[in-house]
C-alpha cells in the first residue's frame, strides 16, 4: 500500500534508533517464556509499553518514542506472540496471566514503580494492569483507547465500520457463508482453530487484512499481504480473547472499576477518525478518570504511527520527564 506523505514524516517526531541494553527470555509459567529487553538509561525513569493485538508483539520502532538519556524503557512480547515461546499458543493464555506476567516482570528488574504506555489492546490491557496493581503504576500513557466491550465488538466485526468501508468489508465476510455471518468473530473463530494449517493461514490473512486496512486515516482499503505466518498467530490470540470477551467479569468492567485508578496521573491520545477504536470509548473513560486527560488529534486514525499522534505521545513523554526532573 502506498503510504500518504504525512506517514512517511512521522519519523521526524521519534528519537533516533536505539539497541537494548538488556535482552532475555523470561520463564512466566504453564510453560510460557516471554522475550523481554530494556533500552535507553538503565537508571532511567521506567517504563513499560504494552503493545497491541492481542496478538502483536514489540518493535524496534516501539523505543523512539522515549529519550533514551531519561527513560528506561521495558518492551516485552506477550503470551504466544513475537518472539515470546510457544509461538501462537492459547494454552494459559489470558489476560489475568499477561497482567501477572507484567508483575513478574517489574519484580524481576527490581522496579517499584513505572509509567505504563499502551494502545488499542495495549491500553486495554494497561488499564486492567492499574486496576488489579495501582500502587504499582506512575502514570498511565494511553493511545487508541479499547476497552473490551461488546459493544466495541460488535462496531468492528458486526458491520459497524463496514458501512464506511463497505469494499473493504465485503473481502473480509466473503470467506464465511452467508448463514454464518451473524457471529463473525465465532465463525472465524472455528476455522482459525480448525486443525487445518492452510485454512487457518488463509482465513489469518483475512482477519489481519481487515484490521490492518483500517488503521490509518489515509488508508485507501487496501493492506499488503501480512506473512503467514505471523497472520496465523495474530488472529487465532486476537480471535481467542474477543471470543472470551477479553476474559472480563462483565461488559463494561473497564469503566465500572476506574475508581481504583481515578488518581493516578494519565493522557490519552486518540484519533478523531479511528475507524478501529472510534473515539467515543475514550471520551467515556476521560469521564470516568478524574486524573485522566483526553488528546483528540485531528486528521489521524488508529496507527500508533500516524503522525500526529506520534507527535504528541513523544512531546507527552518529554514533557512527562521535565515535569519529574524538577
């Protein structure tokens, strides 16, 4: 897909690239070892980031959003992504494991506290993360807001954004019989755990596409062919937790338990035009967050790279490190 002129300079927003300082395999448990590395000053303020899916995993572009002289940076690959091990599995894959994961982690560096930085599921997930551990959380640095809801669930793959994407949608039902298309996320569901490797890659490319084609306000409804592979992995873990409604209690768990994060410190950073996470869910949760201010970036959609969102995560992260150094 060709990129729109304005993605192309997001670059200039980042701090230049950076190789960690600190790189390992970490065993969590239930047969699970997660890759995590640390970046940047390893007497730094530390911070975690979250990425996104469920089913994504860390990238080195993932570090520049952070000056390296002041930040320690923690980036880790999730249950069954990246280059965590073993690769797409479901098995003890939940997201009360990824928030003791998250503990186990901040125990073994020795970190008492850390700004926590996360979008679409990362956000998510950061959000669950304070709400079970607030004592351990700074600050919280939020893009993208999803707060697991049905309602949420039913915008994406219920044709909610199909009627601003309708060519775009139609690829993404085709592979399912009509008859079946009332619950796309179960009939996707039974064929990316069919036990059947071609099916499960084609219909992974086919949950990937739809997703990947919509991240970003200069999208034209297309989206490159991800890798097999990695389409696989990312559809099955992100198919497996919206089919379990993100392992939560009840609907709207998010909002109902921000009292016990309500002071912690925090931004979120949303796209006006996020065709993914649309803006009304952050806006409920910057109600619900005394603390908590909400950054709508115009002309942006969902893409962590989108440039104006990257430009405002990487002057919300400066100006977060002047406000600790005076």
């Amino acid at each position: 897909m060709d990129k729109h002129p304005d993605q192309k300079r997001a670059v200039q927003y980042l701090y230049p690239p950076l190789d960690p300082f600190d790189q390992r395999m970490m065993d969590v448990g239930q047969g699970h070892r997660l890759y995590v590395e640390q970046c940047g000053n390893p007497q730094g303020i530390p911070v975690v980031v979250l990425h996104g899916g469920p089913g994504g995993g860390c990238s080195p572009a993932m570090r520049r959003y952070f000056n390296p002289d002041v930040y320690r940076v923690i980036l880790f690959d999730q249950r069954g992504c990246g280059r965590s091990r073993p690769h797409a599995s479901v098995e003890d894959n939940t997201t009360w494991h990824l928030v003791a994961d998250i503990e186990l982690i901040r125990e073994e560096l020795g970190i008492s506290q850390w700004i926590v930085f996360g979008g679409s599921w990362g956000a998510t997930l950061a959000l669950i993360y304070a709400q079970s551990h607030p004592d351990r959380v700074s600050q919280l640095v939020l893009r993208g807001v999803f707060l697991m809801t049905k309602a949420e669930l039913d915008w994406f793959y219920g044709g909610g954004a199909g009627r601003f994407w309708p060519e775009t949608w139609a690829r993404f039902v085709a592979p399912i019989p009509e008859e079946e298309r009332g619950d796309l996320i179960g009939a996707y569901h039974k064929r990316l755990f069919s036990g059947d490797l071609m099916v499960e890659t084609r219909l992974g490319r086919s949950w990937s596409a739809w997703e990947n084609a919509l991240a970003s306000v200069h999208s034209n409804g297309a989206s490159g062919e991800s890798p097999g592979d990695y389409a696989r992995a990312f559809a099955r873990l992100e198919n497996h937790y919206f089919i379990n409604a993100g392992f939560l209690e009840k609907d709207g768990q998010i909002l109902d338990q921000m009292d016990r994060i309500g002071h912690i410190p925090g931004i979120i950073v949303q796209g006006r035009y996020d065709m993914i996470c649309p803006p009304v869910s952050a806006w409920e949760l910057s109600q619900r967050w005394p603390a908590g201010r909400l950054k709508l970036i115009r002309n942006a959609g969902h893409a962590l790279s989108e440039p104006g969102i990257s430009a405002e995560l990487v002057r919300i992260m400066d100006e977060i490190a002047e406000d600790l150094r005076q």
